[in-house]
C-alpha cells in the first residue's frame, strides 16, 4: 500500500531500500491556524507556508549528513500535553517509521522532555525536537574554541532539562559501605549535579572570552575602526556576500548553517576608508533561547556594530517571514529594528531572477520610504556591490567630519599619514601644494585640524 500523508493525500514518492545509517524521519506537526484568529497574527512563524516550513526542517536534518526518508505534514488542531500529537497520528508514525525503518524521528516543534520520553517509548525510535536537531547542527559547526564553548553551554542547558528520562543508569545507587549503607544520592541527582559543575565552569572561560573580546575592540577603536556587521536568516548568502566584499575565503554552500564561527576582516570603501567587515552566525525561525543566551559573546559585534546589513535571500518564499524571524532575534538583542540610521536592508539573490522580474523589484524597492532603503545585490554576480559599499560608506560617514586643507607636495609623511588615517575624498595639486578634501573620524578631528590648518567644509 502506498504510505499517505496524514491529511489522506497522496505522499511524495520514496525510494526503497536497504537500512541506512542515520535514516531518519521529519514530522511537521503543525497547529491549524483558524482564519482570522489571534493566532494568525500573534507569531511570525505561523504565517509560514507548511511545506516551506517541513522542508527547511528536512534541510536541518541533511545538514548534519542525515538521510531523510521521508518529511510528513500532520496537522494538529491543539498540543497534546503527553506526547504533543493525538494518539492516532501518534500510531501511524510509528507505523509509518516501522515500515521505512529510521532510526531518528525528527519532531519540527519544541518538545516538553516528557513529551519526547513518551514519544520514544511509541515509537520505539530516537526523538529529536527542533531545538535538539539545531543543537546537533551547531556541535558539528563549531570549529573555534569560543565557538565550542558556547554550543557546549547551550546543549548542557538544554541536556538539563531532559534529566527525566527512566535510563538503566539512573537507577538508585546504594551509599555508604557493605550492606549497611543507607541509599545514596540517585544517579539521576549526580548528573544534573555534574552537569551543573560543568556548565559554571562554560560560563566562566565564556566571561574570559567576552573580555578578550572587549580588549580587541578597544584596540579597534583605538586605530579606530568601524565595524559593519551581517546578520540574517541562515542560507540567505551571508558568507558569500562577506567573501564578494572582503575578498576572503570564508565556507560559503547552499544549507543551513554552512558557517558558526565569527569571522572578522578588513573592507576597503570605495575612498579608501577601512572598516571592519563581522561575518556572524544566521538565524532561524524558533531559534533555541539557549542558543541565543549562549552565543550573546559572539553577537556582542553586532551589539556593538556601527553599521548592521540585513541580508535577505529575497528569492526566498517565505522572505517576508525570515524577516520577521531575524527582526524578533535582534529585539532579543536589544537592537531595534526599524533603526535606518544603522540598519541597511540588502535584498540578496536577484540573479535568481530574470529581466521582468527584477525590474518589478526595483519598482518595489523605488517605493520605499527614503529612510528605510533596499540595496539590491548578487554576492554570486556582483550585481549591486558598487552601490552597496557606497551606502555602507554613506551611513559611517555620518558620523565623521569632511575637511578641506592644503599640504605641500613635498610633505610625503603627512600626505601618507593622511591616506592611513583619513578617507580623501579629493586631491589636486595646485602651485606644489595638494589641495585635499578628507572625512576623518571624530577621535581623530582635532589631529588634522591642528597639524594640517583643514577647516571644515561648508555644506
């Protein structure tokens, strides 16, 4: 009999086979959402698309190299609180996972631990919650040290939590000595406690990490540069647009989370300005709130940037929704938003689209307030760059000061120092003297005022 989907509909068609290694199934079980009720305006990632949502939940599991048999909508009118779906969907998936024989059945929703330990005992399978599987996904991911760290700290935190579950190694252990002993603490007890150990230990080598970081920022502002972070949905081209801008060699591949680790480099303005460009870790719908408290070190460049690039994978279905799912992230962080004056928005991926439809996107575009732009960029291409350095390039110069003075052409030191430490915006030579025309940052104003007589140019 060919395996339905539990709506009655006819399923995708799987391939049959012998048992492979990681096998595994993804379930969406998703809530009915009633037309026009609280629900369908209360989270952003309600108004997803089901199958967009079952097949970002199956990129998940391909990103740590599971084979997905199958990926299966079940849509639940109300949560469960024993085993979060209804005892008859609760069958078919048993039979169901029985039939294709996985080893992993992957729950797209956050499950209670007791919710997963009875899951486990009907299906007679491994149960993972989407918050697990990105866990999973982040272990592999982690490369740096303060990277491991924190994905430690997170999956401890999480692994605390499901200390409920009835393991042969969690049974009584008997203290003392001989046959006297009274009982002991359970070992359930002793691994919570271990946990704990550990975990204030994580967040001690994390507190070294945040104040190593503080140094190296002060260093920066001492120079000082100015830092423009990336943030966006996982797989929206963040990589490859940090690669397209600095010229590096940061991995960039079409999954999920294909980078976890900050990466910082140099970026050259179009007049020769630096700045510093932090590549950092994307974000998803749901994302775990361990992962959040526990990556804040990493995030502190965003934190503490000059200049945030929203990058969009504005190809994307659900575009409009990753918005709102990075958008709620960066509230958590303290960050707003809707602030134009730091937060540039990059409509990333327009080779995607042909001729008709990318000039549909620059009328949209065209239309938007002028405080609230959108940069329209290819990281694969090109397309778009020039113009999106000069918007970076535009904000940071807001907060500097452009100058004119007048400098003999024999002045090597001070016109060389001006070109380490000013943007020059102009230059002519006049009579044996460079008339020059500079934007310099505010630390380092007064410098050029007095060594150079520059005066500020009137707007």
């Amino acid at each position: 009999m060919e395996p339905r989907n539990f709506d009655g509909e006819a399923d995708r068609p799987r391939s049959a086979g012998a048992k492979q290694t990681g096998r595994v199934l993804v379930i969406g079980p998703y809530l009915r959402v009633r037309a026009g009720g609280a629900d369908a305006q209360s989270e952003n990632h309600v108004q997803r698309d089901a199958e967009a949502r079952l097949d970002e939940a199956a990129g998940l599991a391909r990103a740590i190299d599971l084979v997905v048999a199958d990926a299966i909508i079940t849509p639940i009118s109300q949560i469960r609180p024993a085993t979060y779906i209804g005892k008859g969907k609760v069958e078919e998936i048993a039979a169901l996972a029985k039939s294709l024989d996985v080893e992993l059945v992957v729950m797209d929703c956050a499950l209670a631990p007791i919710q997963q330990r009875n899951l486990e005992k009907e299906l007679q399978a491994k149960v993972l919650d989407r918050t697990g599987l990105i866990l999973e996904i982040f272990g592999r991911r982690a490369n740096t040290k303060e990277g491991s760290l924190q994905v430690e700290l997170a999956h401890l935190n999480y692994q605390r939590s499901r200390l409920v579950r009835s393991w042969t190694h969690l049974e009584r252990q008997r203290g003392g000595f001989g046959f006297m002993g009274g009982p002991g603490e359970t070992q359930i007890e002793a691994d919570r406690r271990l946990i704990q150990e550990r975990i204030s230990k994580l967040e001690g080598e994390i507190k070294k990490v945040q104040a190593t970081r503080r140094l190296h920022r002060a260093g920066r502002q001492r120079v000082p540069y100015r830092v423009v972070a990336l943030v966006g949905y996982t797989n929206a081209g963040k990589s490859t647009l940090f690669n397209r801008l600095t010229r590096a060699d940061v991995q960039a591949a079409d999954m999920l989370f294909a980078t976890l680790d900050p990466t910082l480099r140099a970026l050259t303005l179009p007049h020769g300005g630096k700045a510093m460009l932090s590549d950092t870790v994307g974000f998803i719908s749901n994302l775990p709130t361990q992962l959040v408290a526990a990556f804040r070190a990493t995030l502190e460049e965003v934190l503490e940037a000059d200049v945030i690039l929203h990058v969009r994978d504005i190809s994307h279905e659900d575009a409009e929704a990753q918005q709102g799912d990075v958008d709620a992230v960066l509230r958590q962080l303290g960050i707003n938003p809707d602030d134009s004056g730091r937060i540039i928005e990059v409509w990333n991926k327009i080779d995607r689209y042909d001729a008709e439809q990318r000039e549909e996107l620059l009328n949209i575009a065209a239309r938007r307030p002028e405080d609230h732009p959108a940069m329209l960029v290819s990281a694969v291409s090109g397309e778009g760059i020039d113009a999106l350095l000069a918007a970076i390039e535009e904000r940071l110069a807001a907060k500097r000061t452009t100058l004119d003075l007048s400098i003999d052409a024999a002045d090597g030191a001070g016109i060389s120092w001006l070109h380490r430490n000013a943007e020059v915006l102009a230059k002519e030579l006049h009579d044996g003297r460079f008339d020059m025309t500079v934007r310099v940052d505010e630390t380092k104003r007064d410098i050029v005022v007095n060594r150079f007589d520059a005066v500020p140019r009137v707007a």
